[in-house]
C-alpha cells in the first residue's frame, strides 16, 4: 500500500462524506477509494469511518487520524513547494481567508501592492467573519482580529485595533448623552453577532483596567460591521465596534465616540498559518509584506 496516497485518499473522503464523490475528485474508482481505505484500517488495526447508505463519517480516532494526517500532508506539500522554490521568485496560488468589513476597508489595497510586486502569485481570497480551520478547509494564511488562544498554529501581528463606543449626534440630540456604561440599559443599542454568543452585554475596561461586563437594551443585532455603522449613522442607536471601521464615520462627523474613561477591548491583528517550516516562498512574501505595510499604514 502506498500509505502517502491513502492518506490523501482518507482525508479526501472525511472532507467528501462520499467515497463516491472521493473518487470522482480524484479520478479513481470507488473500488479503490474503499480499498484505500480498508489498508490503511487493516495496518492501523482501528475501524476510521462509518459508513451509511447515505453518508460516510468518521470515528473518534477516524477523526483524530484525519487531524494529524492534514497536518503532515500539508507538511510534505510545504516541504516539496519549499525545495522547488528555492531561489526562485515567489509563485503559485495563495489561498487566503479575512473578514469582510476588514478586506474591504484595509486589505484590498497591499493586496494589489503585493500582485504588483509579485505578479507570479495568484491570490484566491474567500471573505467570512468566523474563523475557518485552516488545515480543512486547506487556506494557507488567515487574517484574524482577536486575541488569540494558544494553538498550534503561527500567528504573526500586523496591527491594533481598539474598540469603542459610537453614536450619532442626531441620536445624542434626540435622547440625551450617556455619561457611563452602566446607562446603557436606559437607550437602543445596535449588536454585532459575530462579536460573542450573548446579545445581553458590552465588555469594557474600568478606571483601574479591570474587565466590567454591562447589561445592555439591544433593538437590532447584525452580522456585518459596517451596517451597523450605518444603522447607527441614521440615529438608530449606539454600537460597539472596533476603530479601523468607524474611523471614516467619525471623520466625517456621522458618529462620535462616547466614555473615553472606560475604553472597549484592544484587539490584535494577525497573519495566521499552519507551521513555521518549510513555507512556500508565496507565504513568506505576503505575510512580511502585510507586517511592513501596516507599519508604514496605520490610518485609524
């Protein structure tokens, strides 16, 4: 048995949940997809999938198999782009994964900076606010704002971003000025839902740095960013989102920022990918060239 391809195989039929569709992506019988697959049981002594008339899973050590497998195959991918690379321009497809709101205001323009520099890179670039696993989902560089847990993954810091509170001055007008988060509960505010589980608080910071939860009167819970800030720019309510997307409504004086004593949470933005060696020069080159733009750009 060739273990290497029967691993591809497996990994290819826990992502397929078919050992037919398996066998069409890779251009083999379903026959040998199952005979792929009962090698690498036989060797390992353990039953990897379950299998259905409908569906293909897998077990509990199918799965942790299946974690461990992508790691190496990507690993062995890394290593053979790394030789083949050497010396050589970066080139190839770079498969990357960043937050709407972030790509659409930051991201796209070092993006056409570094296809300018390396015009041999090709970038295919899926937007989505919750955080892909980069291993299934097979993505090479991930942005991420968060303040990450420890993982096994390499994270590289671009930039930070802080978060606040905005409102109109239309709104302030109609309703008074809140002095204190705790009078939050006393006006409308407007929920991110990819931010937390619970549409019932704000996290903020006190006078003595100490984290404060307050319970807060939401009419209005999106997904997106930067429809919050112009729900909230139409007087709609108050929000809480981070700096590097409000900065143009606040310059152009459609919010302004309220408890400046009590500030949000700061949030890092990182560059994020699988392991530290043997990258491909592709991702090497965009992850420094992202770490020296945003040092040289930081506009909020």
């Amino acid at each position: 048995m060739d273990k290497y391809t029967a691993m591809q195989v497996f990994c290819r039929v826990v992502e397929q949940e078919s050992f037919a569709a398996t066998g069409r992506s890779l251009n083999i019988s379903t026959a040998m997809v199952s005979k792929h697959i009962a090698a690498l049981e036989k060797e390992l002594g353990i039953r990897l999938l379950n299998r259905t008339t409908r569906r293909v899973k897998p077990t509990d050590e199918g799965l942790y198999y299946y974690n461990h497998c992508c790691r190496l195959l990507s690993e062995i991918e890394a290593l053979e782009s790394s030789v083949t690379q050497q010396g050589q321009e970066p080139r190839g497809l770079l498969r990357l994964t960043a937050p709407m709101d972030f790509t659409l205001l930051h991201l796209m323009e070092p993006i056409q900076q570094f296809q300018q520099a390396y015009p041999l890179v090709r970038i295919e670039l899926e937007l989505d606010d919750r955080q892909r696993n980069l291993t299934a989902d097979k993505f090479d560089v991930a942005i991420r704002i968060a303040n990450l847990a420890d993982s096994s993954l390499v994270a590289q810091k671009l930039a930070t971003c802080h978060g606040g509170v905005y409102v109109s001055p239309g709104y302030l007008e109609q309703y008074g000025t809140p002095k204190h988060p705790l009078e939050l509960q006393q006006h409308r505010c407007l929920f991110y839902t990819n931010h937390t589980q619970d549409k019932n608080y704000w996290v903020f910071q006190d006078k003595k740095g100490q984290r404060q939860k307050v319970r807060i009167n939401w009419t209005l819970a999106l997904n997106n960013g930067r429809a919050l800030c112009e729900a909230a720019a139409q007087g709609m309510g108050l929000i809480q989102q981070p700096d590097f997307i409000t900065a143009p409504f606040v310059q152009d004086g459609r919010l302004v920022g309220l408890f400046e004593d009590y500030p949000s949470q700061e949030l890092n933005i990182y560059a994020v990918y699988q392991h530290r060696q043997f990258l491909p020069a592709r991702i090497v080159a965009f992850v420094d060239f992202l770490k020296n733009y945003f040092e040289c750009n930081k506009r909020w």
